[in-house]
C-alpha cells in the first residue's frame, strides 16, 4: 500500500480509537461507540491530513508539488472541520430542540398535528479548535514516525545490500 495513503490512514484511526478514553474522562464511562462517531477529541480529519503532509513534507521536501498538494487539501479540511461542519452540528442542536418544543405544544393542543422524526439530527459533528489542534498534533508526530520508520528500513536494506 501506498506509504502516505497508509500514514493518513493510521493517523485517522489512532485518532479515532483516542476518542473512547477521551470520552471517559469526560464523563466517567466507558463508551467504545465513540471510536465509530465523528467529531470530538481528536480530530481524525486533522490527524488524517496532518500525518499525510507531514510524511509528504519530509519525504518530497517542502519545494514539491506533492507538498503543495497535501498542505492545501488539509488547510481545507482543518477549515471545515473547525467551521462548516461544527456549524452544522449547532444548527442540528437548534432543529432537534425545536423538534421536541413542537412536540410539547402538540401534546397541549389536540387538534395540532406534528410527526415526530425518528432519528434526532447528529450534533456533534464538527470540532472545537482544540480538537483539531490535538488531532493535527498527532497527525504529525505519526507522519514522522512514518517517515523515519521507513528510512531506518531503506537504511539498514542498503547496508545489507553493500556488505557492512
């Protein structure tokens, strides 16, 4: 597999397996359903990008184009993570709370029909600025891993293939 597909890949599910401890800390249960659910601590989008640019940086060089490529693609990703999609997330929150008031004055008023939705809207998808920060930080530190994981190997096939 590719080596930067496999770096992003592995950032995304570390970060997503840290949200069930993250979780526990925050409310003092266990709760691995966490490691399926977007948004929380830490991004898995910001690690998934920021361990793809990091291996690329340090792979290609800073001067590349594949650089170039990764760091614009996750300054998108971190954007919507931190803005689009945490506002969406608010606005779920206002539409589910509207929902049950509706259904409340439908209870108090007979002759007022309301259908209930059978799934409240998901509302926590987007992140909080310091979750894209952890997220991002893991990221990197597992993009260099990645890096210098595979170096040491390139490394020690070449002394193998000179004789020393």
């Amino acid at each position: 597999m590719n080596r930067g597909i496999a770096t992003a890949l592995v950032s995304m599910g570390a970060a997503q397996l840290l949200k069930v401890p993250f979780g526990y800390t925050k409310n003092k249960e266990w709760d691995f359903t966490k490691a399926l659910e977007p948004g929380g601590m830490p991004s898995s989008h910001s690690a998934g990008v920021v361990g793809l640019t990091t291996y690329t940086a340090m792979k290609k060089g800073f001067a590349s184009i594949e650089f170039a490529i990764s760091a614009i693609y996750g300054l998108v990703v971190l954007y919507d993570a931190m803005g689009v999609r945490r506002h969406a997330g608010e606005m779920a929150i206002e539409v589910n709370e509207l929902d049950r008031k509706v259904e409340e004055l439908a209870d108090q008023h007979p002759g007022v029909y309301h259908e209930k939705r059978e799934e409240a809207l998901k509302e926590k998808i987007g992140h909080m600025p310091v979750e894209v920060l952890a997220g991002s930080a893991l990221g990197a530190a597992i993009g260099a891993a990645s890096y210098y994981s595979e170096w040491r190997r390139a490394k020690s096939k070449l002394r193998f293939l000179l004789g020393r």
